[in-house]
C-alpha cells in the first residue's frame, strides 16, 4: 500500500537531488544553508537518558 506523505516527500527529494546532479556534497551544503537560515525554527532534541539494565534471572529448568 502506498502512502501519500511519503510518496511526496520522495518526489520533493528525487527533485532536489537532480537540481544538484546528484551530488551529494552540494545536496548537503545547500541543506545546511537552509538550516541556518531557519534560525532558531530547528528543533534539536536532548538525547533519551538510558534505564539501566536490570539485572537478568537465570532460568531454572524443571527437573
């Protein structure tokens, strides 16, 4: 089943890939370009804090 979303957002993207030739350095420079200009419109997340592990019970096997 094909999604709408997504099949835009690969069309936007196969269209920003041939306006640059498929260079992957200029692709990427333009991008951080837009980022800057957006300013502070960026959301940059903290990272998850990780539970510890608990510790694992040896299973005992039925006799």
């Amino acid at each position: 089943m094909r999604d709408p979303s997504v099949e835009e957002v690969r069309k936007h993207r196969m269209e920003h890939t041939r306006q640059f030739g498929s260079n992957l350095h200029r692709i990427c420079e333009d991008l951080r370009e837009l980022e800057a200009s957006l300013g502070e419109r960026v959301v940059a997340l903290e990272p998850k804090k990780r539970r510890p592990k608990t510790a694992s019970r040896k299973r005992v096997r039925p006799r």
